[in-house]
C-alpha cells in the first residue's frame, strides 16, 4: 500500500482546482521572470526565455478570456484581455530596452493576489 501511495501522490492532498492551477503557473513563471531580469546582464538568453513563458501564458488566458464557454464575467474577461494586451506590447518594449520588466511582475503578482481573493488585488 505504501508503494501505491508513493507512485500516485499524496492521498490526502487537496484536489487541485483550477484557480489554484492558474495561481500556480503565475507564481512560477513570475519567479522565473525575476529572476532572470535580476541576471539579464549575465544571462540574456536566460531573460529572453523567461520572458517568453511570461508571453505564452499571457497568451493563454487572453486565448481562455476570449473564448465564449469562459464563464467569468464580462467585465472581468474584458480586464484579463487587456492585460494580455498589454503584456504583449510591454514586453516588446522591454526586449527593445524602452521599458522594465518590474510592470510585468507587478501585474503577475497583482493578478495572484485576485486568486488568491486578497484585498486590494486591482
């Protein structure tokens, strides 16, 4: 019985919703994004990749938002398109060295603290 339970997980762990998925993702490649912003100097092609995941998400919640089976509420799906919007421009900005990086990570970081239900995430 304890081999099962090694091979498939934790029996007892929480199922994961998909909110928590989603916060998860954030939390990753934001850290990820920090990171390789404080070593851009040192690692470029690192800072470009990490910034690229940054897209790619962004990329699919503006995909998810736009979707019509999205069951948020409008005025919250329009506000997550924008954010990919801008996302996207800002980071061409950033890899054009006419903007920083810190925006993208404030907006993640604001972004999780709405999943996470925490005052003040606007």
């Amino acid at each position: 019985m304890q081999s099962a339970r090694s091979a498939y997980g934790r029996y007892d762990a929480p199922a994961r919703t998909p909110r928590s998925i989603e916060y998860e993702l954030l939390a990753r490649v934001t850290k990820k994004l920090a990171t390789a912003a404080a070593r851009k100097t040192e690692d470029y092609p690192g800072f470009v990749a990490a910034l690229n995941d940054n897209n790619r998400l962004w990329s699919t919640f503006g995909a998810e938002v736009a979707g019509p089976d999205n069951g948020l509420p409008a005025p919250l799906r329009a506000q997550l398109f924008y954010l990919y919007q801008f996302t996207a421009e800002h980071s061409r900005a950033v890899l054009s060295n006419k903007a920083s990086v810190d925006v993208l990570v404030d907006i993640n970081t604001a972004v999780m603290r709405g999943l996470r239900g925490e005052e003040g995430a606007s």
